[in-house]
C-alpha cells in the first residue's frame, strides 16, 4: 500500500500545472452539468413541501355558490330545510379540518403605469380578515397583514411578476367601477399555481373591503360569486377521492374543487421539466468527457509507458502500477466532484423557473447530489484507467526500453482502410490519425456527441420559441378573451358577431367531473367555431356524446383514443366516447373537453361563462378589446393573450451555454489528441519534410486530418441527434401534459450551419495542432536517423 501510495503522489507531483488544471476542469464541467440539473429538479420539490407544511395547505379547495345548501343536495343528512354547507363538508368521509366560508369575488387587478394607463389583469379576492387559519393559512412574504377595507395582499408571484411593493397603489374593479387599494403585503400561498402560469391574480381583502368592491350601488347587498372552502383531510386519505365525494355529493351546488396533488404537480411542472433539460445535456456533457477521460488515460499510459517499463523492470508489480494510476486519478476524480457540487450549488437557485412562488432559495447542497455525481465520476475513471493501465502492462519491457522508438504499427481497420487511400501528401495526416485508430475513435466520438448535443439544443432553442410565438402550439388558440360576469350570454354573442376584426369565436362552460376516483375540469364548448387546438390524435367532439381529453388527463385515468367510458359530471353519470386528445398547458393537461349542447342536457340551467376569439389577419386585439368594451360596458371582464417570457431567457441561456461547452470540450480534446499523434509521428513528418513538403503543406495536412474526423462524426451525428431530440422532447411533452410529437426539428439553415462551422472549427484544430512541428528544424524531427 506505501508503495502505491508513493507512486500515485509522484504522479500527481510529476503533473504539470496546467495539464492538471484542464483534466480537473474537464471533470469538473461534467458535474457541474449533472449536480446542477439534480438540484433544480429536486430543490423546488423541496420548497414547496416546506411551504405546504407551514401553512398547512387545503388538501381540498371547494368553490361554492352559497355558504347554506338545501339537504336534499347532500347525501349526509335527512334534515328539512338549508343545511350550513361548512358543517357538511365537515362530515365527509376522510375530512379532519374546514377553514370556510370565505366570500370570494372575480374582479380586475388595474396597475397604474408611468404614462398614466392602467394595466388590467383578471384576478380573484378572498375575504379573510385574519390570516391565523386551521386550514391554509397564509404566510407574510413582505409588509403587513390587512388593517381596513382599503388594503390588498397579493400571492407572492403575482407581486413578484408585477413589480408591487407594499405600500404601491393599485385598482380593483367592481360593479360600481374601479376602487382604489393599497398593497398592505404580500404572502405565500398555494390553492393554485403561480401568476402567470395560472393567468388569475390570487388577492385577499378584508370581509369590508370585498363588500365595497362587490357594492352596485349604495344601499343594496353586495354581491359575491360564492365562498370557498379549505378542507384538511386525514393522513392517507386521497384528496381526489375526497373531491370526487363532495361533486357526486353537492351536484351543481359545487362550482369547482382542486386538489393539492394537482396543485402540487403545476407548482413543479416548470422546475422539474427544466431540470430535466439541464440534466439530460448534463448527461451529455458526461458522455463527452467519458470519450476524453478515455482517451486522455490512453495517452497518458502511452507517455508513461517507458516509466512504467522502468519500475517494472526494477521489481514493481503491474498490479501495483495499476493500483496507483487509479488512485492518482480517482484524487483527480474526487477534487472534480467536490468543486462541480459547490459550483451546481450556487448555480442551482438562480434556475429555479419556480421560485417566485415559493422564493428565491439562497445556496444550498445536497449530500445525495454530490454522492450521485462522485460515484458516476470515479466509476467512470475506474474504467478507464483499468482499460488503460492493462493494456500498457502488457507491452514488452524491452520494446519500451530500447534507445530508438519503434515504428508505427498500422495494422488496425483504419489503417487498412487508409491505405487504400492514393498516396498523395495531402493525405498523410489522416494516416497519422490511423496509427492510433483507438485515440482517433475517441476522439472523433468527442466531435459525434458535441454534433448530437448542438442538434438536441438546436431543437429545443426552435421549440421554445415555437411555444412562445404560437399560442395554439401549447393549447392557447386565442386571443382575446371575454368573462361577461353578470352580462346575458345573448348581448356578448350580439356582441362578438357585431364587432369587426373578430375571426371565429367560441363559448366555455365548466363544470367538475371524476372518472375512477380521479377529479378533474370539465369544460363544454359552444358557439360559432370549435378552438384551433393542436390535436394530437383523432379530433375534437362534434357530435353527441363524443369528447376529447388533454393528453394529460387522458394519460392520467388510463384511456384511449376510441375507448368508451362511463365519466361522472357534475354528480350525473354519462357514457361518452373518446374521440381525440389534444394539447394544452393548462392543469398540465389534465382537461376533459365536451359540446355545451351535451352539458346543457345533463344541466339545463349551464351557460356559458367565457367566450375566446381570435382576429382576423392584419387586426389588433387591442382593438377587438376595446370596441368590446365599448359595445358591453364595465360588466365584462376582457384580456389579450401575452406569452410569458419569463423563463426563456433562462433556458435559452443555459441550452446555449451547455451545447457551447460540448463544443469547446470536444475541440479542447481534438487539439490533445493531434499534438500528441503529430508528437508521437514527429519522425514521419520530418522525412515529408526532407521529401519537398512545405510547413504549409503540413498543416494542411492536419487540418484535412481534423476535418476528415469531423466530417465522419457529422455524417452520424445529425440523424443520431434528431432521433436523440425526438426521444427527449416527447419525454419532456408527456410529462407537462402536452404529449409526443411536440417537438419541432432545427432548420435546414441550422444544420447547414452546424455542419459548416464543425467542419471549419475542427480543420482549424487540426492546422494549430501541426503548427508548430511543421516550423520545427528537419534535424530536430529527424535525430533518430
């Protein structure tokens, strides 16, 4: 063991400075790309849990018409006459808590901007006079709870995405106009997913400051749009099977629930799907630096050989040589690890896409993730060094001692294939390469995995912007948007075929049904035109009895495209049969789309709530909106549709920096591996020399060399990449509920220019790689003869 010890510190010692610095930098750029992309997966998982458990978050939310049912509504009693809803949720089966009732209002958020306009965005206020709850109490972020009617806190995202602070201004819109507020604070809390993944802006007023929006006009009641209720419910007990119990219970006298799993599940969605994008080109970055640690370990045996000859000629085991190369470049291994784990763990917080709900966590560092990044690492040098150093102990001792150098065996594949090439000078550098086909293979499966990871990144840069720039492509076909509040259907419909601009309309109702134990949005469609959904499979209902899922929900409850199932809506079971599934971002898409005609048969009373439309070519939606709102007055509620850009700076950034990384990587090692064959070939390159050959055809040579490799891993590297982004695309679609096929292709312009710019970079690789031996004196290159 001293002996082992001893010779892994000579080694480490006989290092030089910046040979070293690169191979910890190599290494430690592969576990930055992995423990980064472990903690942004894990560090929100861990955040919200945190937030769940201090405030004691509603396992269920119920949304309610009126705080009193008549009994014949729920299945619990057999009172006569109205029933106190609160009291009833209490007895349901599973129920440990209630906080409720809560008076609720959908109103308008209106921010005064610097040139005097109001941004409006729709929102929803809560009464709750005191934060000191059993059942989801709020948690102050900044400022103060509410202290008068004229006061609002804001869920923290929204704040955040808004730029309010305690103490700003803002307006909120009732039936009497807009009233002003001040943000008292704002806090945590989590019913629902942050602003504006959820395009609602969570608020909370006093019980008199929702009286004082709801007022019409002086003297007469205030009107709400029901109260909401937040249950507990009891250790392993399902929330969904709770919700499915309170709609099969209270029928239409429910306007909604929501379940912490699936609140849960969106307050994740962006974090862990990023995450995973980090970690998969973090995997790809492994892989390249699998090549080169490979390669590198080759060479280093190769220079080491004539040492390694020494000692054993002087009584030093191979296993004892073995032995202290892995222990020298496991030191490596572990210095690597440990510097990627710090790295990832400053990192990692500034690419939560998620912490505006929960906040911006400082530095943190998860023992897993450094267990998880060291043990990929040193069982990658494991291997190796063991292939390495076992192929180098079995060369003779004498060949390696002799006082000339042997000549180059060329007897491998590549070099019977090279020699079939004309001899011509121009030539010679790809014969170099062949008489080390193993280090050219690894180097050129460096170029292959950089080629495969700019395609990968080329795609998803084009998805992104995709996603952003055509609201349909996610499941957002509209663009401008109508909640006519209080207003007959009838006057918004006059009014959306009497206004010009508008080019097809359609009407949503919602309702809440279950399949299976599982809870989830139903939502009818009605009105002139089906929306421009992306449908994945099949089509969207147009005749009765027929629906269409997002692929969310359709992958949730287990179901196929032409399978008929017996669904629960609004407490009434129904026979559908599933027609299509399309794509859309909300709920993760988790939605269960069917005709209003088909609702209206099993709830006469449904109207529509909400109408989207979209615009002709060449018309603003600002100004569909506003003659809207001048044909339908204060009482509607109307919205353009605006993309959030928030992350994509964020996931353009580190896409790009990672696939520019794959690319300096891969280069770095082309440039290690030609200076070390044109080294180890100074000889063959002398006598070029001394045969005509000019320094500039020389370092043509190697640049052709370069490129030849280049070329090769290009010609396997695009179709290898596409396939790649496909399988990762579809993954990452299926799991924010989108479904396969998402993913769109880079351009031909961008493969054009991959293609080009690998060629050109490495021929200039190989070119500074010959450089300087091309300029060398013939005596120099030429001392053995």
């Amino acid at each position: 063991m001293r002996t082992v010890l001893m010779l892994a510190f000579a080694g480490l010692r006989g290092r030089g400075r910046v040979g070293l610095a690169v191979t910890v930098g190599m290494l430690a750029l592969s576990a930055i790309g992995l423990s980064t992309g472990l903690a942004v997966s894990s560090a929100g998982d861990d955040a919200v849990d945190r937030l769940a458990a201090r405030t004691n978050v509603a396992d269920v939310v119920v949304w309610a018409k009126s705080p009193t049912i008549s009994t014949n509504a729920g299945s619990t009693s057999a009172d006569s006459g109205n029933r106190d809803l609160g009291a009833a949720l209490a007895t349901e089966s599973g129920v440990r808590a209630v906080t409720g009732p809560l008076r609720d209002l959908g109103t308008t958020l209106v921010v005064p901007r610097s040139d005097g306009a109001g941004k409006e965005y729709i929102g929803q206020v809560t009464a709750l006079d005191d934060p000191d709850v059993a059942v989801n109490h709020p948690l102050l972020v900044a400022g103060r709870w509410l202290r008068g009617p004229d006061e609002v806190v804001l869920e923290r995202s929204a704040a955040e995405d808004l730029n309010l602070r305690p103490g700003d201004r803002v307006a909120l819109r009732g039936p009497s106009g807009d009233l002003p507020f001040t943000v008292a604070g704002t806090a945590n809390e989590l019913t629902d997913c942050g602003f504006p993944q959820c395009d609602q802006v969570r608020m909370f007023v006093a019980d008199a400051g929702l009286s004082r929006i709801g007022q019409p006009a002086a003297g007469t009641p205030a009107e709400t749009d029901g109260v909401t209720y937040w249950l507990d419910v009891s250790d392993g007990v399902s929330s969904e099977a709770v919700a499915s119990a309170v709609v099969r219970s209270f029928g239409d006298q429910i306007r909604g629930t929501n379940t912490w799993p699936d609140t849960r599940g969106d307050l994740l969605s962006v974090g862990q799907i990023f995450g995973k994008l980090v970690s998969a080109f973090g995997a790809f970055l492994l892989v390249a630096i699998a090549v080169i640690v490979a390669g590198s370990m080759t060479s280093r045996m190769v220079a080491r050989r004539r040492e390694m000859a020494l000692l054993g000629a002087v009584g030093v085991r191979p296993a004892q040589l073995t032995a202290a190369l892995l222990a020298e470049h496991l030191a490596l291994g572990v210095v690597a690890a440990l510097l990627g784990w710090l790295v990832a763990g400053v990192l990692a917080p500034s690419l939560d896409l998620g912490a505006t709900v929960t906040g911006r966590q400082g530095p943190h560092w998860e023992i897993a993730g450094l267990l998880l990044t060291g043990a990929i690492l040193l069982g990658l040098l494991t291997i190796a060094t063991v292939v390495g150093a076992v192929r180098a102990g079995r060369a003779s001792i004498v060949d390696t001692l002799r006082d000339a150098p042997a000549s180059a065996r060329r007897g491998g594949p590549l070099a019977r294939l090279t020699a079939l090439v004309p001899g011509r000078l121009a030539f010679l550098g790809v014969g170099r390469l062949a008489a080390r086909p193993g280090r050219a293979t690894l180097t050129g499966l460096t170029m292959l995995v950089a080629v495969t990871g700019a395609v990968v990144a080329g795609g998803f840069m084009v998805t992104v912007t995709e996603a952003l720039e055509r609201p349909s492509f996610t499941g957002d076909p509209w663009q401008v948007f109508v909640d006519r509040g209080d207003v007959a259907p009838a006057t918004v419909e006059a009014a959306l075929r009497q206004t010009p601009g508008i080019g097809g309309w359609w009407s949503e109702a919602e309702r809440r049904g279950s399949y299976d134990g599982q809870t989830f949005r139903v939502r009818a469609l009605g009105g002139e035109t089906l929306p421009g959904y992306s449908v994945g499979a099949g089509r969207l209902p147009s005749a009765p009895g027929e629906v269409a899922l997002g692929y969310g929900l359709l992958d949730q409850l287990g179901l196929r495209v032409g399978q008929t199932a017996t669904v629960e809506i609004a407490g009434v079971a129904r026979d559908v049969r599933i027609v299509g599934w399309y794509r859309t971002g909300e709920d993760s898409g988790r939605l269960f789309a069917m005709r209003l005609a088909d609702l209206n048969a099993i709830d006469p009373a449904t109207a529509p709530d909400q109408y989207r439309m979209t615009v002709t070519p060449g018309t603003s939606p600002d100004a569909v909106q506003s003659a809207l709102e001048a044909r339908l007055g204060s009482g509607v509620e109307l919205k353009t549709y605006s993309s959030n850009v928030g992350g994509r700076t964020v996931i353009e950034t580190v896409t790009t920096l990672i696939a520019g990384v794959l690319v300096l990587v891969a280069l770095a090692n082309m440039l290690h591996a030609l200076l070390a064959s044109n080294r180890e070939s100074a000889r063959d390159i002398g006598v070029a020399g001394a045969l005509g050959c000019t320094p500039r055809q020389l370092v043509g040579q190697s640049a052709l060399a370069a490129a030849v490799l280049a070329g090769l891993a290009v010609v396997i590297g695009l179709p290898l990449g596409l396939l790649a982004f496909r399988i990762q695309s579809d993954a990452v679609a299926r799991d924010i509920g989108l479904g396969p096929g998402l993913g769109m292709t880079p351009s031909a312009t961008f493969l054009v220019a991959l293609v080009a710019g690998t060629l050109a970079l490495a021929a200039a690789t190989g070119a500074a790689a010959a450089a300087g031996l091309a300029h060398r004196p013939l005596g120099d290159l030429l001392r053995w003869e």
